[in-house]
C-alpha cells in the first residue's frame, strides 16, 4: 500500500457512506453518542485567558478520518463509535437563578470531559488463534489534561491503530499502534500526525505477535500465583516496584475482573484442566481493561500486550518472571 497525499482536513464525517454499529469497546462509565448528536448538541470548550476555541471533539474524528482514508484509500472505513464520559453541564446567561427544573432545553448547556471513538476497517481483517480480527483505529480526547484556565496552547490528544476482536470487541493495541500524546492546534496537525502513525504501523507483525500467544500456556497454579502477584504489585513500595522489570498495567479492581472471567467468560475461560493459552489471557486483559476511564484506556490496552509478551519469554526460555515464580 503505498501512501498517499493527506485529503483535505475540512471534509465532514457526515458525508461519509458508512454503516456499523454502537459496539461497547469500553464500558466504565460512558455513553454511546452518535456524531450528529456530539455535533450539535454539544458546546465547544475555549481557553480561558484569551477565549480561543478549542478543538472539538468531531473535528478531532473528522481529522483523524481523513488521515485514515488517505492511507487507507480504496478501503471500506465504517462508521464511528462513540463513547463519552463526564458531562458537564451549563446554561445560558439569561436562565442564571432559574430553578433547574424549569429549564428549557434551549437554556442549557452541555459538553463531554472525555471522548472515545474507533473506526473499523472491515477489509482488513484476519483470524487469529480462530478468533477474527479488523484493523481499527481511534482516539481518545480528554479535557481534563487541558489547561482550559490558560491561553491557547497546543492540545492533547491519543490516537491509535490495532485489531479489534469481533468475538468481544477488545482492542488490540501495540506500543508502536499508539501515539500516546498528539498535540496539534489544528485539525490539519491533527490529520498529519495521525497519517504517520498509520504508515508506520505494521499490522503483519502485530498479527504474528499475538497469533503466538496461542502456543503458550499457563496453569492453574500459575495463574493463581499471577492473580495474587497482581494485587501485591498496585501496593508495593515505589523502590521495590522499580525492581521489577515487567509493568503490571491494569489496577486491582481489574485484577478481579480477569479472575472472574478466568472462571465464567464464555470465549476464554480456562480449560477443562485449569490451564489458559497466552492469548485467552490477553483476552481476559484487554476484557478488563474495557472498565478503564477514557483518559487512561488506550495506554492500558498498549500496556496489556507489552505485559503478555513479557509472559511469553519467561515462558519459553525458562526464565524466572516475577509474576508467575
């Protein structure tokens, strides 16, 4: 596939011919909102000391959209699913002192902290360890890492490209799929950086990483020693944590979704005989890591594959790993 010329940053994700569903690729506490609805039903942001506007959250999806459709061209792109979290509601100069019951739709306000979205490529696809996976992207945009209190400066933002398990809807995340912190004060900034994560991301080698979890197994016994190493590892003091050369990426609550999930998820759970496949495991991971917060999901998702991987040398060279010996 070769590259080609960015298109132009102002062409609208409405005049996209697209059909997919709402999929609940992280759940916690968000919403599923359509992109008409974010569009004109919310307010934009500005910063404080100078009343610059903002990024908004859909020219931030329109931006990285056109970068995909540009890399991507010839490809079926579906539409986006959106989640968002942490509303923050407001009104009007003239409904100040109005009970909040007597409001009018048109006296109020409102606008979302943080926002996530992904696009499927549905003509990218394969199957792994027999579970089918397409090519995604998204990006994560979450105020709450803004300084709205100051002048307009470059904003944040995520974005990222992986596979998503059409068995669960779990995203797939590598660290060189992930461009942790875009700042840009344009949308076209925005496109730009977002297009050199795509050319840059090698899906085949991501495939082969994970179509290798599938060889590797864990026991019951071991299991149960990485369960309980988890919960240890969120308490340690900071310098023995530092010891450990693996980076537990989920926190303790998730732990024990992983641990319920070992028993009862119906794709996988363990085996007749206890024991669990590396990528069953990562499953159970990035299945937790759906009750993350917007603002941290993405860098767990990335964090869950570096974690495995981790696993997965201890247990074919025979090295001792802290979570598991």
């Amino acid at each position: 596939m070769e590259a080609n010329q960015i298109v132009d940053s102002t062409s609208s994700i409405e005049e996209i011919v697209m059909e997919s569903g709402h999929d609940q690729f992280i759940q916690a506490n968000t919403l599923a909102i359509s992109t008409t609805e974010l569009r004109n039903s919310c307010i934009i942001p500005s910063f404080a000391k100078d009343n610059e506007s903002t990024i908004s959250h859909t020219h931030f999806i329109e931006g990285v959209y056109n970068a995909a459709q540009s890399w991507f061209k010839g490809e079926s792109i579906l539409e986006p699913s959106i989640r968002v979290s942490h509303p923050v509601k407001g009104r009007i100069p003239s409904a100040m002192g109005k009970p909040a019951k007597f409001l009018q739709e048109d006296e109020k306000t409102l606008y979302f902290e943080r926002m996530a979205f992904i696009m499927e490529i549905p003509t990218i696809r394969d199957t792994v360890n027999g579970n089918e996976l397409a090519l995604t992207i998204g990006g994560v945009r979450a105020y709450n890492l803004e300084n709205l209190y100051s002048k307009k400066v470059e904003e944040k933002f995520k974005v990222c490209i992986g596979f998503k398990n059409r068995v669960c809807t779990n995203l797939c995340i590598s660290t060189d799929g992930l461009l942790g912190e875009l700042r840009a004060r344009t949308v076209a900034e925005i496109a730009d950086q977002a297009f050199r994560l795509f050319t840059g991301f090698d899906a085949p080698l991501q495939l082969n990483r994970m179509s290798e979890f599938g060889n590797e197994f864990i026991t019951e016994q071991q299991f149960a020693q990485l369960v309980g190493r988890s919960k240890m590892y969120n308490y340690l003091p900071p310098k023995q944590k530092k010891e450990i050369p693996s980076t537990m990426p989920l926190v303790d609550s998730q732990i024990s979704l992983i641990t319920k999930a070992y028993y009862q998820d119906e794709n996988f759970c363990r085996s007749e005989f206890g024991g669990l496949s590396l990528w069953r495991l990562y499953n159970l991971f990035t299945g937790a890591n759906k009750s993350s917060y917007i603002d941290t999901f993405l860098d767990r998702g990335a964090g869950a594959l570096d974690f495995i991987e981790g696993l997965q040398t201890a247990l074919k060279t025979g090295s001792s790993h802290w979570f598991l010996s």
